[in-house]
C-alpha cells in the first residue's frame, strides 16, 4: 500500500477504479456460486414470460417448416402428388445447390433453436411448479400448427399406412401381403421400397382405424395421409390430457410432465410431423396408466390393451398393471387371481378388435419385420454388424454377418426382458409407473432397430415418474433423438464441399447465430436457487 502512495495521483486512481470493480465482481459471484457449482440468479417472475418461449418455439417450427417445404428438400418425399405444396412435377429439373443448402440451413437452424428453447423451458418447469395448464396447451397448440401443415418429415411410414389401410378396405390382409399387392396405383409409389413386399407388423385395432380413414377419405391416397396426420395430432392431444393425469395421480406437477412430453421435439417431430402411429399407442397407454394409478385397473386394463392392439410393445403394461392391481403389499399368491382376471380382460380386447379388424392374429409372427433395417444406432444391431466385419477380416467368411446379428439382437433382447423382469420384481419400491417407462426405454435401446419415435414409448411416462439423473436422459435422448438418421446430412456434407464458399460461410454463421441467439431473461431461471452453505 505504501508502494501505491508514491504512484501518481492519474495512475493511482485508474488502478483504485479497477480494482473495486474487479472486487465488487468477486463479490457478486460469491453471493451467486452455490457449493453444487452452479450460478443462482434472482427470485423466481413469475409465468407471464411463457409468451416467449411460445413464440420462439413457433418460429423454430416455421424454420423446420420452410426446410421440408422446398422442393427436393431432403427432409422429405420428393415425389409428385405426395402433398400439397413443394413436391416436384412429373418432370422435375435439376435441383438448385443454393435452395438445397437453403433447405438444410432452415431446417437445422429451426431444430437447434427449439431444442434450445425447449431445454430452457423444461429447466424452469422443473424448478418452479405450478405452472398454468391452459397457457402450455395455447404453447402446444402454437408449436404443432407448422408441422400440421408440413409435409410428412424424417420418414416415409405414414405412406406404407395409407396402403395398407387401402389394402384393408378391400379386405386384403396386410398381414400376408405387402404394400405391392395393390398393384399401379396412387397408394403404392411413396411407399419406401424395403416394404414393398413386407407384411404389416401393426395390430388390429391400428388396421380398424386405417381402413376406416381410407374409406372415410374415399380411397384417395393424399387423403387417407392427411386423414393419418390428424388422427396423430389428436393422439398427442390426448398424451397431454393423460400424462397430466398421470402426473396429478403421482403427486407430481402437471405443467414440467405436460412440457417433457406433449411439447416434446421429439413428439411433435416424428410423431406429428412424421404422422407415425406410435402416438395412437402412447395415447392409449399414458391414459391407462393413469387410470391405474387413479385406482381403476378394469379400465386401465381395456385401455392398455387397446395400445397394444396398437403395436405390441405396449403388452409390457398389461404386465404391471396385473402384477400392481393389489398394491405393494400382496403376496405372490394374492397376485394370481387379479394377473388371470387381467388376462382375460386384454384377451377380451385384443380379441374383439381382432374380430372387428378380421385379420386374425398374423400380426404376432410380423412383429419381427423391422429386423431387416440394419442400423448402427441400435447397440446390439451395431455390436452384430462390427463382429461380423471382424471376423470377415480376419479370414472367417463361413461366419455369416446374418447370423452374428441373429445372436447379438437375441441377446440384447434377452438383456432387455430380464431388466424388465426386475424392474416389474423391484417396481413398486422403485415407482412402478417409472419401472414401465424404464423398461420399455431398455426394450427401443437393445432391441433390433432404434428408431427416435420408439423413445417416445417411455419417455411419455417417464416425463411424470422420473426421478434424480433420469431427468436429465429425458433431456438428453429428446434432444438427440430427433437427428437419428436425420436426413439431409449427406447433402450438407455435399454442399460443403461443392457450394460456394460465401453460401458455406454464410450458412454457418447463421447457425453459429442460432446458437448464441439471446432468448430471454426467464433462460437464466435455469440453475436452481440454493443457500451458501454456512459453518456451524
């Protein structure tokens, strides 16, 4: 100190005005680290901000609209008569390298700032409850409209649905027959050619509602998809309606379970925007669980059998539901009877829509059809393909990469179905409804193939039954989940290297922009508010 006295009077003072700031800056991070590592901010605002994040989240939605829309976008069927707007003509041209960086900039930029929006916005429901449920279902109502109008993205199924609800209607049975069996019509040219000739894998009730569209639509093809679409929207309507059940039945906040499942990207994008039927089985599914843990296993029971119906992984809740009817207490023993009553109940179910559909059961030996897509993004399907290429590589030819799969996904099933088998042994200590949803998320991972809508499967329960670090996996797989398979990665990478430079630089600072975008004031709520540790 006595040094800084003999500074001179300018120079002291500069150094005394930089200090105190850099002092009262020590200060503040002080008062706002928190012994977990993590900054508080101020007090909690309020819900009036959830304005924001509505209209953000709309207008990353556009962007993704916008993206699909072009024509030859690859997020899409670039065929003709397949929608209504941005197909191209029966004699398209060569397609433009700037509108095709254009569509792949749109829609990567609309996901990654509604993945950001979203996280932001389910760190906040997660730290301050009591939200209010109408303003998140106007939110929901916001977000799904772009994809409503969107072409179908990220896949091509809802085209093998409308075929086979064609094929329905005139009472041939999907499940001896492929698509192809319909012969030069409409239905038959979207459909992706690795199902051409593959039997349909869906239960009754799925092929009840399909044709049933596809009547209703008057056989049009166009028709029968849109028809498809919205039966999917109301299904993720009605997720809404029972994960808010779900949750209010657990004591848990309907707001943070609504927001983790309903106004999901991974719900409102593969599930809406690509009209897969996975959402007609978590519906039905989300709402019997609820109503089983509202005390009404008859109709839980009917429910989950009706999901099942729907596509098979959903008998995995038949399971609990039967082994839970008597609560945590019941012996073994005490368990046979309501597990007999709960079978006759779902075969009473499945066997009435069966009858109704008037296909039989041909479904069950379908259910394994998928197992011709060979993906790098199912552990045991990956695991499968390297050993076989090993082994190929190091001379054993006599080793099929066929067979090494066969082993590799029957054990990654084997491993799946005895997890379940404890989380259904261990589930009422652990949370029953969070064992369902942690089993059917094993059962996607080690299955054949991982599709990002089968995650929806248990992520829609787990959004009201999570607990600890699995909150962060809801996150986690949610956000990463969409860009499984993402199409349009190879173009990117085409355009990179062939596009013009100034277009590439220019595409990447709008994606560098999306990504440091400042949203708001309610984004820094996201860290919880914890008092500093004080010695005794």
């Amino acid at each position: 100190m006595n040094r800084l006295k003999s500074w001179p009077s300018d120079v002291r003072r500069t150094y005394e005005s930089v200090a105190e700031r850099f002092e009262s800056g020590v200060q503040l991070l002080e008062r706002r680290y928190t012994p977990l590592g993590r900054f508080s901010p101020g007090p909690f605002e309020g819900w009036s901000f959830l304005w924001q994040p509505a209209v953000l989240g709309f207008v990353a939605m556009v962007l993704i609209l916008m993206g699909g829309s072009f024509t030859n976008s690859p997020f899409k069927l670039n065929m003709a008569d397949t929608w209504f707007f941005g197909e191209p003509s029966a004699s398209p041209g060569t397609p433009s390298e700037t509108r095709l960086l254009l569509s792949i900039v749109l829609m990567y930029g609309g996901l990654l700032l509604l993945m950001r929006v979203w996280l932001r916005l389910a760190e906040v429901m997660k730290l301050h409850p009591g939200s209010s449920l109408k303003s998140l279902w106007w939110m929901l109502v916001l977000w799904a409209t772009p994809m409503i109008v969107a072409p179908p993205l990220f896949s091509r199924d809802v085209f093998s649905y409308a075929a086979q609800g064609e094929m329905t209607s005139h009472h041939l049975s999907p499940y001896l027959y492929g698509p192809s069996t319909l012969g030069s019509i409409p239905f038959v040219p979207p459909v992706d050619k690795l199902w051409d000739n593959t039997p349909a894998p869906y239960g009754p009730f799925f092929l009840f509602i399909d044709g049933s569209i596809d009547k209703i639509a008057r056989h049009n093809a166009l028709a029968t998809v849109l028809g498809l679409r919205l039966l999917e929207v109301f299904a993720v309507a009605v997720i809404g309606v029972g994960v808010a059940m779900l949750a209010r039945g657990l004591g848990r906040d309907p707001g943070e379970a609504f927001v983790l499942s309903a106004l999901n990207p991974l719900v409102l994008l593969t599930l809406i925007g690509g009209a897969h039927n996975d959402a007609i089985m978590a519906a039905f599914l989300v709402v019997g669980i609820a109503l089983a843990v509202r005390h009404r296993p008859v109709w839980a029971l009917v429910f989950v059998a009706c999901a099942t119906a729907i596509k098979a992984p959903a008998a995995l809740g038949l399971a609990f539901v039967a082994w839970t009817w008597l609560g945590a207490r019941a012996t073994i023993r005490q368990r046979i009877r309501p597990i007999l009553v709960a079978t006759l109940i779902a075969g009473l179910t499945l066997g009435a829509w069966t009858w109704l559909a008037g296909f039989g059961f041909g479904w069950v030996q379908n259910l394994l059809s998928n197992g011709t897509v060979r993906s790098w993004a199912a552990p045991a399907t990956a695991l499968g393909m390297a050993l076989g290429n090993t082994l190929h590589a190091i001379g054993l030819h006599s080793v099929s990469v066929t067979s090494v799969l066969s082993v590799s996904r029957l054990i990654g099933l084997l491993i799946a179905g005895a997890f379940a088998v404890w989380l259904l042994w261990n589930g009422e200590g652990r949370g029953w409804v969070r064992s369902l949803g942690l089993a059917l998320v094993l059962f996607v991972e080690l299955g054949p193939v991982v599709q990002p809508w089968y995650l929806a499967w248990g992520l829609i329960l787990l959004a009201a039954s999570y607990q600890g670090r699995e909150h962060f996996w809801i996150l986690a797989l949610s956000i990463t989940g969409p860009f499984i398979g993402l199409p349009g990665g190879r173009q990117l990478l085409a355009g990179l290297v062939h596009s013009n430079p100034l277009l590439i630089a220019l595409a990447v600072a709008i994606l560098g922009g999306v990504l440091l975008l400042p949203m708001g004031r309610w984004t820094q709520w996201s860290w919880p508010e914890r008092e500093l540790a004080t010695s005794a």
